[in-house]
C-alpha cells in the first residue's frame, strides 16, 4: 500500500527513510529547470510551457483520486474552521502572511529574473494580480490533497486528527 514511501503498515504516521527512486526524479526536474533557465527563456518556450502546465494536470489528477478516499482529512482542513479567531488572532495572520512571502518567493530574485524578459507593453498589473491568485490556489488544492490523504491514512490507522497530528505530520 505505502510502497512509494516504502512506509509499512507498523509505522503510526513516520513517512520512512530517503527513497533513491524519489530523490533521483528530483534531480532530474532540478537539472532540466536549471538548463531551461541557464538558456534564455524564449528559446525554451516549448520546454517552459509544459514544465508550468504539467504540474497542474497532475495536480487536477491527484485532487480526482484522493476526493474518493474514505477519510477526515477535508474536515480537518475546512469543515471546523473558527471564523471568529480570524478577527483576534494576530499570530495566525503572522504566520499566514510569512507563508505567502515564502511561497511567491518574494525577496529571492525569481520574479524580478522572470520580469526581466518582460517587454515594454507587458501588462504588469494582470500578471502581478494573476501570479499571486494562481500561488494561492495551488496552496489551497495541494493543502487539500494532502489533508485527504492525511485523513485516509488516519482511517486505515485507526487514529483521530488532531491538530498536533496535522502539525507533525506536515513539519517533518
């Protein structure tokens, strides 16, 4: 069932050990991103079009397969949210804004490298609206999909969500 993890069945939520098969597909997506980007951009249009197109097909993919695992991992993600902490809770706004600075990679370089290439007539107010809409909502459906997953595993292991299993779960 785990093999892709090579994770077994007495494990509680411990994902296993560094798997070569894994870390070797890695390197290969590192090492043609890093040629893509060593060349200039237009030249690599083809390339560059599907390496930004074929993960969100295989995200749609994994959102299909994961919606029909049994589980609590979608209440545990959006069914008890408490709408009211969001109004006194300054350290959850804190840590939501660090996230987004993480995740649109502002302050590393990568969105001036990109604007770069722009020309003159780029409509810089569309793509600074739409990068930031896409990033959020490819958070959301892999926080989705992984909380589906949480939530079948946490089934087929006989153990209750907690917030502390989330935490550690997702942090290790």
């Amino acid at each position: 069932r785990y093999g892709l993890l090579n994770m077994n069945d007495s494990s509680k939520l411990e994902l296993g050990s560094l798997q070569p098969h894994l870390l070797l597909c890695m390197a290969i997506v590192w090492i043609v991103l890093a040629l893509c980007l060593s060349a200039k951009l237009k030249n690599n249009e083809r390339i560059l079009t599907f390496i930004v197109i074929f993960p969100y097909i295989v995200l749609g993919l994994m959102l299909l397969v994961v919606l029909q695992l049994p589980g609590h991992g979608l209440q545990a993600y959006i069914g008890k949210m408490n709408i009211t902490r969001l109004a006194s809770d300054y350290e959850l706004w804190k840590a939501a804004s660090i996230e987004v600075l993480y995740s649109t990679g502002i302050g590393f370089g990568g969105i001036t490298t990109i604007a770069s290439y722009n020309t003159l007539k780029q409509n810089s107010l569309r793509d600074g609206v739409l990068a930031p809409m896409l990033n959020g909502a490819t958070s959301f459906i892999a926080g989705l999909i992984m909380f589906c997953v949480l939530g079948d595993m946490v089934i087929k292991k006989k153990i209750k969500v907690t917030l502390n299993l989330i935490y550690n779960f997702c942090l290790r």
